[in-house]
C-alpha cells in the first residue's frame, strides 16, 4: 500500500492529528489544488480541481493541526464530487 493510501486511510477515520501539510496532500491526490488570491490570502484557502469543484477550508493557526469538523466537510465533500 503506498503512503498516500495509508494517509486517505487515515484521512477517512476522522483523527484529530492531521497536519495541514497532510490535508493539502490528499486534496492534491484528489486532484485539487490551492488557488492563490491577492498577497496574503487570509487564513480561508480555497481548493479546485479541473472540473471547476471547489473546497473552501480555513487553515489553522497558530498550530498545524486541522480541526475535526473540517475533516468531515472534506470528506462530504469529496463524496459530493464522486471522489470517494
């Protein structure tokens, strides 16, 4: 099993470790990418893939770790768009 199948798989038990880092990684797996705006961009990031699909996620701060009910928006949201 590859390391990115290992991370989705932990990804979709909802853990409450999850780096940033690792959710940008599995969206990207997924095929989104952060679409950059302006200069700083806030902390509200914005992914898409190259169907137009958007998801909209605040990254956390001052620490890494991304919140548990962002994790299932993710989740919903990836179902919605038939990627899992």
């Amino acid at each position: 099993m590859a390391k990115i199948d290992k991370l989705v798989e932990r990804f979709l038990t909802k853990p409450r470790d999850l780096t940033w880092d690792e959710m940008v990684s599995i969206l990207s797996h997924f095929g989104f990418s952060e679409i950059r705006t302006g200069k700083t961009g806030g902390s509200r990031r914005k992914f898409a893939n190259s169907k137009k699909n958007i998801i909209s996620l605040h990254k956390p701060h001052p620490g890494n770790i991304v919140k548990v009910y962002a994790i299932r928006e993710v989740i919903n949201a990836l179902s919605q768009f038939g990627k899992l």
